[in-house]
C-alpha cells in the first residue's frame, strides 16, 4: 500500500507571494492534519481535515488555510508569505475509523518550503 | 489544554540500553504514541499505549502509566542508526468533540561509539 506523498517536496517563493501544498493520503484514509516544523520549535499543528470538513484547527493566521477533496486529497494554501514561514510542513494520514488505534497518524515526507 | 514533557537531548552508547521518558497532564487521555525522527525527514511511527503496561516490539518497548500521566519508549542493544529525535504524542479523550493530537518537542537521541 503506497503511503502518504506530498508535492512539491521543495519549494522556493519571495516574501508576499502564496503558495500551495498537497497531499494525498494513503488509500483508506479520511483524516488528513497538517503540521509545520521549524527548527526548536517542533511540530505544531495546523488544522484537521476529516470527510472535507475541518475538524479542528490551530493557533495559525488566517493566512493558512486548507481543504479537503472528496477522495480525501488535501491542500494547504499560505498566502501573503512571510520569511517566517519558512519551515517544513507536514501532512498525516489516518484512517479513524473509531476503532481504537485507527487515528494513528502516518506522516508523509512533507515540504520544505524557503520564502526569500 | 495538553502539556507534553520530554529531555531535550540525550546520549547513549552503542550497544547500550536508553529509556526516553515522556511526561503529560491531559484533560483527558485516549492514548499515547511514539515516533521517530531522523534530521531531515518526516517522523514515522513506532508504537501506541491505550491501556497501562508495557508493549514491546523487537528492540523498541513502550510504557504507560495512566495515573501518572507518564510514558517511556526503551531502546535496546542502541545501534548508530537509533540516533533521531523521538516525539512523543497524546491523543486526547473525545468528550463532545473531537480532540486533536499533541506533540512533545521531542528528545534528540545521540548514539555514540
């Protein structure tokens, strides 16, 4: 089973621009959640998708923004980019389906994004 | 809210023996996880506690401790490549909602011959 993949792996854009992320989880998985990681300050979550609703969100700026597609896919959109957002973001995957162990989360191997 | 404690850093000899503790104070508790993480790539899962004691599997074990809010992931016969962070993560109770999953900091590994 293929596992979670996130494109573009790297991605260079100037301060002001917006950029988008994707991910596609693994197959069987409607939660998607989002992370940014940044060197000290470990991973700090973004939002949850879970059935193209948002289910839980972080202490982002509005700037951050997601979404979830009917196949369960997901993007992230950062608008307005600041060199702050410089970081590597993140996405996981879980099945949830209720069961206890089904909202383990299977990372995938995220996006490295550098805003000049 | 969530609160996550871990060491920061630590060191261990190859060969040897390291247990990584975790502290948490929740508002609840639906379970406790335990990734690795190697620099520069994403974090992989290794093992989940629902219930108190002690799971193991292969050279990787993990503990609960419930009432003590307190959690350890053990590392036998530590090999150079065990050298990554290792992040600790609770899953808070569901009680009207749902709640999302908190991450320690982690605790940064060093093997060393």
């Amino acid at each position: 089973k293929a596992g979670v993949t996130q494109t573009p792996r790297y991605l260079i854009k100037t301060r002001g621009q917006q950029v988008t992320l994707s991910c596609s989880p693994i197959s069987g998985h409607r939660s998607v959640s989002w992370y940014q990681q940044t060197p000290g300050q470990g991973l700090q979550f973004l939002f949850e998708y879970f059935s193209e609703t948002q289910r839980n969100k972080g202490n982002f700026p509005g700037r951050f923004s997601g979404r979830q597609f009917s196949n369960s896919r997901s993007e992230m959109n950062v608008s307005t980019l600041e060199l702050g957002d410089s970081a590597l973001y993140l996405c996981a995957s879980s099945r949830d389906s209720g069961r206890i162990g089904t909202d383990t989360q299977y990372f995938g191997p995220g996006t490295r994004l550098t805003v000049l | 809210g969530q609160n996550i404690d871990q060491p920061t850093e630590m060191t261990a000899t190859e060969g040897a023996i390291v247990q990584i503790n975790c502290t948490y104070q929740t508002s609840g508790f639906n379970g406790l996880f335990w990734y690795q993480q190697h620099a520069g790539e994403a974090p992989t899962f290794l093992s989940y506690n629902v219930l108190d004691g002690l799971e193991e599997k292969g050279r990787f074990s993990s503990f609960l401790s419930r009432s003590k809010g307190y959690s350890y992931l053990l590392l036998k016969e530590l090999q150079m490549k065990d050298s990554a962070s290792y992040l600790c993560a609770v899953r808070p109770l569901r009680i009207g909602g749902y709640q999302k999953v908190t991450f320690g900091t982690g605790t940064k590994l060093q093997v060393i011959p």
